[in-house]
C-alpha cells in the first residue's frame, strides 16, 4: 500500500493499492467524522456505474457489507454534464432520498465526477464528507486531489466552484485496466506536466508503470497545494500548459481531448517564452520529444487571435493582465503577468515556431 498525507484546511490519506474497491468501506470508515451516518450516495457516470457500480462489484459489495445504505445517482459520461444543473439535480436526489448532514459522498469516477460531486458536498446543506475514487489515470494523477471542485459555465471552464478537500482519496490502479487508451493518453499529459513543473525522473517512472508516475504527480502536487491551497502563489503553476490548453479546447467546442490540448498548450508555451528569452534554458524541443514519443497531435487549427480571445476569460486573468505559466529549465516552471492585449502576440510566436 501506497500513502500520502495531505496537510491543507483538511488533513487527510491518499492510499493507493490494487484492490483497493475491495476494502474501501473500512478504510472509509476509519476517518469519518465522530457521528457521520451509514448512509452515503455513490456519484458516477453511466459508464463507471456499469463497470464498478452495480451491486455485484467490489466497491458496492464492500459498502454493503458494511451495513452501509447506498444511494446512486449516475449522469450522463462527459464535460457536458459538469453543469450547475447536474449539482442542483444532485442535489435534489438527495434531498428527495433524505440525506442529511450526517451523510456523506463518494466521487466515484474521473475528473468530471470528481468536480461535479466535491462541488455537490460543499454545498448540500452546507458542506458534507466525500472521498474520491478515482478511476481515470487524470482523476488519480491530478484531479481527486487537492480540493478544487467545480462546474463549467457558457464563459468557460470551471467558472463556478469551491475548494472543499475530501476526507480520503483511494485509488485502485486494477479500474484503468477498462480506461480506453485515448483517456489514459489524458492522464499522461497531466503527469508530463509534473515532470516539466517539479520531477523529472517522472520520464523514467512512466516505462515502469502509470499507477507509480501517477503517485509521483500527486507529490508534487502534493507539495504544491500543501504551500498555496487557495491558488493565490504558487498553486498557479499548477496551470502550465492550461491557458492555452483551455482555450483550444473551448474553440474546439471541447472536441480536442483535454490531455492532448495541454501538451500542445505547454509546447505553444515553451516556444513563446524561448521567442522571448524568458526561458533560462530551453524546454521546448524536450516538450516536442515527449509530444512525438506518445503520439499527441500538433493542433495549429486555431489563430492566434482566436486562442487570444478564448483565453481571455480564464480564471489566470488579474485584471487586464493574464498570468503565463513557463518553463524556465528542466524540472522547474516560473510565472509572469502578461497584458492581455499582448496575448495574441505572444501564443503567434507560438504557433509560428511549432
Ligand atoms: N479539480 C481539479 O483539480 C481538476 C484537475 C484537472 C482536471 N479536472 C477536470 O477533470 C475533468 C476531466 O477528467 P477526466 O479526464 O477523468 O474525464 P471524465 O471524468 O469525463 O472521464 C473520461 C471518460 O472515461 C470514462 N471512464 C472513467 N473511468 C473509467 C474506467 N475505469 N474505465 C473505462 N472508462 C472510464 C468516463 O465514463 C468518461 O467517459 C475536466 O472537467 C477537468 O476540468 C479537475
């Protein structure tokens, strides 16, 4: 077994183990609050709930087991459904199921499910437990970890959310032997990110096992939520690759896989900041090595005025300025504020290099 703590607002464990779905109710019931019911509600798309939610599976068996009631509530699988409608349906099932402050949710999926439940249990009578199980290597790398929950808006993605940290994250590597191949290429770009940000020997980790980069992602994730839970420093780094990334996957009318969008958002990135002389050492050609090695797709379908004004609604936007998250040599990123009227600018000499 594999263990993390997390010191943020909540302290809590990462464990991770194959098998884990097996024993989870124990392990869930070992860090509940004093007085927290039995009776908690299962969140998951419809596909997960096909693959690990029906009763016969580990994880319901082992809440079963338990003596604990379980409701489900399962959506339909995709960014389509991380709305305020999904909450306020969630929510609403819960209410009509009478759950009370006493009961708690499990996350019990990917990113989406991670967001849309955690923003759920922050809110439903104002604030309930949850525990991730994540089943996307992106969900077990990055997402299930670290508080942020949230839902998309028509101006852009995760508009709308809250930081409410889970009281568990349990992580059973056996579920992404059913992860499709494109989904596990998401969580990779996730992890790749973090060998650029903090660790590069993530790179030599990844030919020994996703489960053992994707444990190496979440330290340094780790480390970094742990210094800035709120993102008002150093958590920001966190978005390298993602100003961009969002951005081609808004114009793309979110067709471009997330994970794809951020390795060509690192790449556009690094060949910007070198263009600039930002960079102390130049990154970029080592982003474009690891971009052919797994096969991600060069996207150069957008301008440059296009992803200018897709990315001028995101979240990195301080007034008129938008902060860019850079690589500055191997294994360590740095910030600047850039004018947002010298955005496209600066994603042209982006593209013009890739
Ligand atoms: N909260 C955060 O800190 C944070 C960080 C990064 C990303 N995110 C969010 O995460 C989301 C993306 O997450 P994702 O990539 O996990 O997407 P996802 O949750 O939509 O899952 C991707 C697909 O995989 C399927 N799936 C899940 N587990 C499976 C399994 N074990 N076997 C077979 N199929 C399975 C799902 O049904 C879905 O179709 C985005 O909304 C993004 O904004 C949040």
């Amino acid at each position: 077994m594999q263990k993390l703590t997390m010191h943020t607002s909540r302290i809590y464990d990462i464990l991770m183990e194959d098998g884990l779905l097996a024993s989870a109710a124990n392990r869930i019931a070992e860090v509940l609050p004093p007085g927290t019911g039995r009776k908690c509600c299962v969140v998951c798309d419809k596909t997960v709930y096909m693959l690990y939610g029906k009763s016969n599976k580990p994880l319901p068996k082992s809440l079963m087991d338990a003596g604990y009631e379980v409701g489900y509530y399962a959506f339909p699988p995709g960014e389509e459904s991380k709305t305020l409608d999904t909450v306020a349906d969630l929510c609403g099932f819960m209410s009509e199921s009478h759950f009370t402050r006493e009961d708690f949710i499990i996350a019990l999926g990917g990113g989406v499910c991670g967001d849309i439940a955690g923003f759920a249990a922050s809110v439903y009578m104002r604030g309930i437990p949850y525990v991730q199980i994540p089943t996307t290597l992106l969900a077990m790398a990055d997402s299930s970890i670290g508080g942020k929950t949230g839902v998309n808006t028509e101006a852009g993605k995760n508009m709308i959310g809250t930081i409410w940290q889970p009281h568990l994250v349990l992580i059973d590597p056996k579920v992404l032997e059913t992860l499709p191949e494109d989904e596990l290429l998401n969580g990779l770009a996730e992890i790749i990110k973090a060998g650029f940000l903090a660790d590069g020997t993530i790179f030599d980790t990844i030919s020994e096992g996703l489960p053992e980069a994707a444990f190496k992602a979440i330290q340094v994730k780790q480390a970094i939520v742990e210094e800035d839970e709120r993102e008002s420093g150093k958590r920001r780094l966190l978005n390298f690759g993602h100003t961009i990334g969002h951005a081609m996957e808004k114009c793309s009318g979110y067709c471009i896989p997330h994970g794809c969008a951020v390795m060509n958002g690192m790449y556009l990135t690094a060949l910007a900041a070198e263009d600039l002389g930002w960079s102390s050492e130049p990154i970029a050609g080592l982003i474009k090595n690891v971009i052919d090695a797994f096969a991600y797709p060069i996207c150069k379908d957008y301008s440059a005025e296009a992803l200018a004004e897709a990315a001028a609604g995101d979240k990195k936007r301080v007034s008129d300025n938008i902060i860019i998250v850079y690589p500055d040599r191997p294994g360590c990123c740095a910030m600047r504020e850039l004018p947002i009227r010298e955005l496209e600018d600066f994603i042209g000499r982006g593209l013009a290099k890739a």
